[in-house]
C-alpha cells in the first residue's frame, strides 16, 4: 500500500478508446465516485485529463481487488493495472476491468470542498482551499489555457527576434515615481518591490538589445478591493528599438491574434469544458482615439471633461460602444508617466495607447521619449527630483535609441480568453489586500 | 534630426552580404567607430546581430551626408540608407556607401565605459553602467545564450506534457522553516519573499496538474558574498506526480541536455563570439552516492563526516574527480528538508539529488513525501510547528499523490552554460548584499 513501486501510467484518462479493446493499461488518478453494488463496483477515476470508468465485477476480479474497491472512497489516490474491454452500452463506448488496484494515498472525509459537485461554493471558501477547487475540470481548463496563453505569447516573441530577459524585482526607488510601492527591509538597506520592469527595460534598448521581452510578477501596493486589481500580477512586458507606438501596437495585435489561434487549435477541449464562445479577432484591432473616446462616453451621458483619466463610468460607456477588442490612442500627456513621448505637433496629446476589451484595459504602451534633454524636464515638471533617477537617466546620456513598448496584464488577459469575471478565478493563489494565504 | 519617421531597419548588419551588390539597405544601430580622412570617412556600425563596415567619399555622397559623418562621435545612434556594393577588399566582401545618414540620438563623450574597448573594466565598474556594459558583443552573447537556455528549456517541459504555472512570490510564512527570508509590510500584515515555490508545486500535485514548471524569481536573504551566490535568483522549477526521484532526475537529464544541444544549434556565431569549448553532454550523467562523494573527499585529504552536508573544500575534492555534470544522490536525510522522503530501509538517507556541474551544485530534487503523518512527524521532529503549516499540510490529508522534482538554478546554469566564473556576469542587473542599483 502506497507505493508506486515499478508502476508508470500508460494512458491518460482522454487516450483509451476502444479500439483499445483487450488491452492492459495502468492508470492513476483520484476517486471522482465510487459505487458499490451487491456484486459489481463502479469507479470513476479522474485525472489531469478527464473521467475514466472502471467496472469491478465480484466474478471477474479476485477477491482482494473487489473488497479494497468496496472500501474506496472519495478523492482517494489510486492506480489501476487493467484491462480496456469494448462495450456499446458504456458511456464511451468501453470499460476498464482492474485487474489489480493499488491505493497511493487515502483522503479524509467529509471533503471540506467536494471536487465532484456541480454548484462550487463561494469565491473565498473555494480560495481557502484551492488545491480542492483546481481539481475541478473547469478551474483547471482556465489555468491550462493559461498556460497556453504564455506558451503562445513566447512562441510569437521569439518568431519576431526578441530576447528575453530577467529584471530584478528588487529595486533601490520607485518606477514612476509614485507611492505605490512595498517596501522591504534589504539587510542595512530600504528597498521596494518592483512596480514594473519599465526603466529597466528601456534600460536594456540604451544596451543595444534592441527587442526584448519579460513575463514576470509586479508588485502594486494598491488599496482597491475590486474584480480585476491584484496586489500581486503576472505582466508580460517588451520594449522595442527603431520603432514607433504604431509598430508596438502591431506587434501587440500579433501577439493578441497569436493567442487566440493557438488556444483554440491546441485546447479545443477546454474551450468546450469552459463552455466558451470562441471567437479568433481580426489580426488588426479598432482604434479610436482619447477624444472620440471621451465623446462617446460625454454622449451617454457620462460626467468627463478632455484631460482626465477615464473613470469607470467612461469605460464602461466606451466598452459597450467599441465591444471585444480596440485601441484608445492619442491620450492626453498629463494622464500618462513622464517617459511617454508627446506628438511633435501637439504636445498636450502623447504617442500612448491602451488596448482595452470591452470595458477592461488589458494592455499600456507607447514609445517613450529618447532624448536625455525632454526627459529631465519632464521629470522636473511632474514634480519629481531628476538626482532619483541617475542611472536611468544616465542611459539616456550615450546612445538611446528611439523606442517604444507595452504592458499586457497576463491575468487579465486570461479573464478575457476564459470569459471570467473575477481575476481570482485567473491566479492559483491571488494577493490583495485582504489575502495572503495559501 | 532625432526622427525616425517612416524609416524601418531592412537588415541587421549580420544580413547583409556581397550577393546583394547595389540593392538599398537601411541599417540602424551605434556608431562604433570613426575615422575620417580628408576625403574619405569609414564608419562602423554596430547593431545586436554583428559590425558592418561604411564607407563614405566625399566624391560619391552629397556634401550634406559627407559633413554630418565627418561630425559622428562613437556611440551616437544613428540610421543609413545606403546601398551595397561587393568589393574583394573590404574586410566581408562588400561595403555600404551610405545615401543619407541620420542622427537619432548623440551620445556625450567621453563615455564613462567604452563598449569597443578590448580589456573591460572591474566588473563593479561594469555594473554600475550595465548599459554600456552590455552593448560588447561578448556580453550580449552570454545573455542571448540565456535567453536560448529558458526557450529550449520551456520547449522541453512542454513536450513532455507539463503545465507553467504562475504561485505568489508574496508569502505569509518561510517555505522551509529557514530565517533567511526578506521581511515586506504588507498593508497592516508582514509578509515575506517566497524563497521557493516548494510548497506551492507541492499544492499543485494535490491539485491535480500532475506535471507542472515555474521559471521565476527566488528571493535569499543570506549574507554571504560569493561568486556564485546572489539574493534574488532565478529558479527553474517542476514537480510531477506519480514518480520518484529517478524519474525527476531522468527529466533534468532530458532538459539539460536539450539546452546544451538546442544552443549549439541556435547560438553557434554567439558560442564562437565566446570562445566556448561547447561540449554537448551524454542523455544521461554520471552518478555517485553521498556516501561514494565523501569517500572520494575524505580520499583527497578533505575532512568529512558522515552525515555532514558537504563543504566548499568537499564539493572541489569531488569536482576535480568527477568533472561536468553529475549527479550525487542518496544524501544524509538530516542534510535535506523535511518534505524529503527518506529510503524505505534506511531512513538516514533519502530520495535527494543534487545535480552537479565540477564543484558547483545547479539543482536539488528528491522525491517528496506524499504522507500526512509522516509529513508532520517531519516537521516536529525537526523542531518547527506543524500549526504554521497548516494550509500546506491540509494538501496532504485529501488526497496527495506520490511526487518528486526539483529545482534548478538558471543564473548558475547560464555560468556553465557560457564558462563564466562569477554569476554576476550572467545576471543583468545582479542583487547582492552592497548591490541594489541600477
């Protein structure tokens, strides 16, 4: 008992079928049910990749093999030598006959989460105790598209020649120069978690490495308690040489579209598990610039005068006019961080852009200012002391090319791949302010 | 002057070859060197991808395009149209003869550290302007190696089937009962730098995933000052359920030597620019038990004890004998955490491995314990409280199947990888104790 021994899995749950009929397969996964009759047990085992149903008949199995499927129980861990017997009348057209199981490890019950129940329960309960709730197919089929979400945004990277790199997530002063940062005892030292890689790779473009790209945790000491903030992100970030914001935004569509193919030739059964309507966009996105923005949302009636941030209200009106996936463009200078290049026509708009989905912004970018000069002032004239900023700013000093990026909130464009409302249900282990465990 | 308007790079200097005698090019990049004479200028470009050689007399261009490059500083950032002309004598069969050259950023002199310098500097010196640092062809070769190891080593992980997974670096509580965790303020709470995502992975098998990856960062609060120590790490993690230990060490084989033979294949011209005597490793690596290490140490003069985990002074006795890679397996049980499982007759050694590389550890593995009992027994036994614990060990007591994995350092796999002997040369932006900045 409990030992796996020489025994390896044959199959997934998904890859018998039955042409396999007569075949000897070993399977290992957990009790999804069990049923027990007079002299016939049913066993429905789960694992990563589906359901497989295991008949036990008392005259077929030794005597030892039917009393331990007896005594299963629940989520128990098991491994099932057998045989794959073709049968019309099963579910899937077979059934699995053990002809020797093995118990890897036992659960407790009552289960404080049943993994099998169809109504989950509440949001926090299901976080408590999230190793439960991730054996759910559906919990999983968010986190395996996921997955294939950051295989697919890498794939499309490294296609177009961009190197990555590892930014320290330890960091001396703030980003942006705001107050939104976690400090850290750093032996003698202060030091704060990282906000964003920004500086840093704009850093990387003064090194002539001329595309690179970061997926990484950022760290934002927002209060806010809201259905698509977390203290604690995934963000994908790149940063580009010799372009403009026109060309980010290309690569960002290519990225984006690049998802959505990928996702949907390669998780086709996750799709279905999560019931979603799966629509691959166009390869380019709408834009519509900050002002015609602000006037469909004045024209629904909401309060916003030019020059401010879109509250959410505007989004809101905004997202219902434009629907999936588009452009805000030409932002107003004083809503976006000093770095942001303004036009050289009209210095109160700036070459920034946010890719939003409907009411959502997933995604910021824009090309930056280059020139040493245009960047201390502007620092100045946020209000911010230039002597904070030295070693970026020293970059700016010997060879900064023109250049420009984004950041894609990987949590959140998993909401929108996964049709979910609530970024939790998008992170193994979500961080805000309230929670801290597991 | 500064704009890059509707110019876009066709080539990078590596591109281009003397076939392509009299097509236009448009090439971006840093002005690495300059040299006119009274009616002839030669100029190099240096780009990620190489050098390239221009030529400008003042016969053949405008007086304009002759003037701006005579006034060309090394490092000023710049852009040529030019066109292609094959010549026997120049240094790669052809050179540019630029139409227009434009200036995109001027780079101040005298620059504190010059990239076209043979002999570089103190490596402090060299950190402190990372920027300039990284533009000499022999850094940037370390990290597209780099970049290279993750790609081929996510390419490795997910072909054989495996999940990435993203856990928080914001934790309540120290993965192993250590004290060398970075203390945050997390809004009224402390929290601390996850040091591992052990736990995690670990939470991750109970839930089903059955093989997942982490490639993320790591954060030590240790003091000391080594070469091949820092303070936030890079660490390639995967666990995997329902194996053992050999099987985990099977996977790092598989994952090592796809690196080693994806680079060779991907990187040669960055090989060659380090000189790397570039051996691809046999499928599988040498093993030696703790036991067979210490005798070989104790053989070398070395003093060691049974039971000990292995000196600096052990760890060189054992490189010099076993050279490349190895495994050492079969450890003390004291000498490894409390979630290792201990050899079922023996329980003073367990199921842990070290991957080796000479004298230098790159990963730790084991199979884990999968038992709530012994788990706790463990964890007492060792002097720490089983209440602390409490969310990772409810994993435990619903189902938690056998499992193993292991851990591997990308900075330190990078130093092997590209031969360096400080782990600071393989990290952008290093962290150590003095280190904070840039």
């Amino acid at each position: 008992m409990y030992i796996i021994a020489d025994w390896r899995r044959t199959h997934y749950s998904e890859q018998v079928i039955p042409e396999m009929d007569g075949q000897e397969v070993i399977l290992m996964g957990w009790v999804h049910s069990i049923r027990a009759l007079g002299k016939l047990a049913f066993i429905i085992l789960r694992d990563r990749e589906g359901l497989i149903q295991m008949v036990v008949p008392k005259q077929k199995v030794d005597e030892e093999t039917f009393e331990l499927a007896k005594k299963l129980g629940k989520e128990d861990v098991i491994t099932i030598r057998g045989k794959v017997v073709a049968n019309e009348k099963a579910p899937k057209g077979f059934e699995v006959i053990p002809m020797e199981i093995r118990i890897l490890n036992k659960a407790d019950a009552p289960l404080p989460l049943d993994p099998s129940e169809k109504v989950p329960a509440e949001i926090d309960t299901r976080l408590d105790r999230r190793f439960l709730d991730i054996r759910r197919p559906k919990i999983q089929a968010i986190f395996k598209i996921r997955s294939e979400m950051l295989k697919s945004i890498r794939k499309t990277f490294s296609e177009e020649g961009f190197i990555e790199v590892n930014t320290p997530k330890l960091v001396a002063s703030a980003t942006e120069g705001g107050t939104e940062l976690f400090p850290i005892s750093y032996f003698e030292k202060e030091a704060f978690l990282g906000q964003s890689p920004q500086l840093y790779k704009q850093m990387m473009m003064a090194g002539g490495f001329d595309k690179v790209f970061e997926i990484a945790q950022i760290f934002r000491a927002e209060e806010h308690n809201t259905r698509r903030h977390l203290n604690e992100a995934i963000s994908i970030d790149t940063e580009m040489s010799f372009v403009n914001e026109k060309d980010a935004m290309a690569m960002l569509e290519k990225v984006v579209h690049n998802c959505y193919t990928d996702i949907e030739y390669n998780r086709p059964s996750e799709i279905e598990t999560l019931e979603l309507n799966f629509e691959i966009p166009e390869k380019t996105f709408p834009k519509v610039t900050y002002s015609e923005a602000v006037d469909v949302a004045v024209s629904k009636g909401v309060e916003i005068e030019w020059g401010e941030d879109l509250s959410r209200a505007a989004e809101k009106a905004i997202g219902d006019e434009m629907g999936g996936l588009y452009f805000i463009t030409e932002w107003p200078t004083q809503t976006r961080p000093f770095y942001t290049l303004p036009d050289e026509n009209d210095n109160k708009i700036c070459k920034a852009f946010d890719l939003m989905y409907k009411e959502l912004e997933i995604s910021s970018g824009a090309q930056r200012i280059h020139k040493y000069d245009s960047l201390v002032q502007n620092i100045a004239k946020r209000g911010m002391n230039p002597d904070s900023f030295e070693t970026y700013l020293e970059a700016f000093r010997y060879g900064m090319p023109p250049h420009a990026g984004w950041g894609l909130g990987a949590d959140r464009f998993t909401m929108i791949l996964t049709n979910q409302e609530n970024i939790r249900e998008c992170v193994l282990f979500p961080r805000d302010r309230q929670r801290l465990t597991p």
